[in-house]
C-alpha cells in the first residue's frame, strides 16, 4: 500500500490510485538512479519554464496523449482514432462546393485533391456529415498558432477548413500534401528531446475531425506512404491503417502543377450510451 503524508489512499477511488501510482513511478525513477539534487533542481527549473513558456499542452499531447487515445479508441467501434494534438483551433472557416482550403496565391507544396466517404460502421453511407481539418504549411507552421521562434505565421485558418460530404456521403477537398513536422524545437519541449538525442519529427499528417448527428466523432490523422518518420513518430501516434497512398495524377486538374490524389472512407463509431 502506498503511503503519502503518512496516510493510505483509498484504492477503491480511482483517482487516487493513479495519482498514487504516478507519484510511486516517479520516485522508483528517482530512486532507481540516485537523481542529484543538481539533476532535481535542474528538472524543477524545466517544469517551470514548460509552463511560462505555455507548451503543457505541446508536451502532454506529444509524449502522452497517444496511449489515452489508443485506450480511447479500443472502446467503440468505427475507424481508428488518433491524437488531436495542441493545434486545433476552433471556429475554422465552412466551405462551400468545390472544397478548397483557405490557402495564400501560390500556397507551397504540391497539390493534393483528398476524397473519400463518411460512413456508419456498417459501411452504409452517412449524408452530409461533417468533415473538419487542419494541417501545417509546407514550412511546418500551423496557422493561428506562435511558434517560441517567432517565425511569422500563415494567415488567420490557412489550411483550417469545415465541409460538408454529400447526399450521399462524399466529400472531395483540395489542398496540399503535407510534410514532415518538426515540433518547435525553440522551446522547453524541443530542448528537452535535444538534450535526450530524439529527433523533434512527426510524418506529414493530415489533422480530421469527422461528426454527424446520431454518431460520435471521430478524431484521427492520415499519414503517408512514402513518409520516412512513419515508424518513429516522436508523438507515437501512427497506425498502419491510417498510412494513405499517393497517387500522381495529370487528369485531376489539368494545367496544374503536380497534383496527387489520396482517399479514405471514414466510419463514424456509433453513439455511446
Ligand atoms: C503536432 O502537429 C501534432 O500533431 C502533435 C501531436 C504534437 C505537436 C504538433
Ligand atoms: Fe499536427
């Protein structure tokens, strides 16, 4: 039985037992190396500065998140879940037909037309669900959100977009393809995998909140074939079944500048009671 203060916990009361077993992982740690009172200071200093320099949610979201969701996503059915992660803004612009997402004249990076269909987890069609995603510019910079670089940032909702599938439950939206993402390493988070030797990189990823009324959404991410972080993500939060294809294509938009196609049908988890 853990004692704190003294005092045993309830076991009974479930929080009480993960704080108490969370504390006793970290003092095993503490203990198991002989942690210095440099090294304990040293790591007072880093949680204090995580917090001025507002990146909990960063650092929380890349090193835990994952496992919460992978219990999440166990739990009911529909297709795999992934992380939300620290960027989602809410209040992202509505598209109307043909989906485009907000991006500058020239946006950089290729161009890619995403499509697919929103479905029950019995594979019937679900009209005119809603269709929600966000991703980085082709420099690894989310719109709406300062870097501890103070890189200057893409318009307000660049590439943060609202849609809606059709009668029968298809969506096509342009945008385009993204590339790896270096999580800012000019803060605390990035100081902390510099000085641990772990590279900062998630693959490209394409961010998706998918909803329709009568079913839970979904929260998840689509990666890339050819990515070469797929298998080191610093995040963990990559699942075989959310790696897309790409597909070079010359008849989607002729006159353009390379264009490829990647699709997915979503099934949303039903409603849980
Ligand atoms: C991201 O873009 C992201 O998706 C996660 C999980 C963490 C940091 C930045
Ligand atoms: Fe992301």
């Amino acid at each position: 039985m853990t004692k704190i203060s003294g005092r045993a916990l309830p076991r009974e009361n479930r929080g009480a037992a993960i704080v108490a077993e969370l504390m006793d992982g970290i003092r095993s740690v503490l203990a198991k190396y002989e942690v210095t009172y440099c090294e304990y200071t040293m790591a007072k200093e880093y949680l204090v500065n995580l917090g001025q320099a507002g990146e909990w949610p960063l650092f929380a979201d890349v090193f835990f998140e994952a496992t919460v969701e992978e219990a999440d996503s166990n739990a009911r059915d529909g297709s795999p879940g992934a992380i939300e992660g620290p960027f989602f803004l809410p209040g992202a612009p509505v598209l109307e037909p043909p989906f485009v997402m907000p991006m500058r004249a020239g946006e950089p990076g290729d161009v890619l037309v995403f499509s697919g269909t929103v479905t029950a987890p019995d594979r019937t069609p679900i009209p005119h669900a809603q269709v929600e995603i966000w991703q980085s510019d082709a420099q690894g910079t989310y719109s709406g959100i300062p870097y501890p670089d103070g890189r200057e940032l893409p318009p307000e909702f660049n590439l943060r977009a609202r849609l809606t599938a059709d009668e029968n439950g298809a969506y096509q939206v342009r945008t385009i393809v993204p590339v790896p993402y270096e999580i800012p390493t000019a803060g605390p988070t990035g100081a902390l995998l510099t000085a641990v030797g772990w590279h900062a990189f998630r693959p490209a990823h394409l961010h998706l909140i998918t909803s329709a009324p009568g079913f839970e959404s979904l929260t998840t991410q689509l990666y890339f074939d050819t990515d070469p972080y797929l298998d080191s993500d610093i995040a963990g939060a990559v699942k075989p079944e959310l790696v897309l294809g790409l597909e070079e294509r010359t008849d989607l938009l002729p006159g353009e500048r390379t264009c490829f196609a990647a699709s997915y049908e979503f099934r949303l988890p039903r409603a849980r009671k």
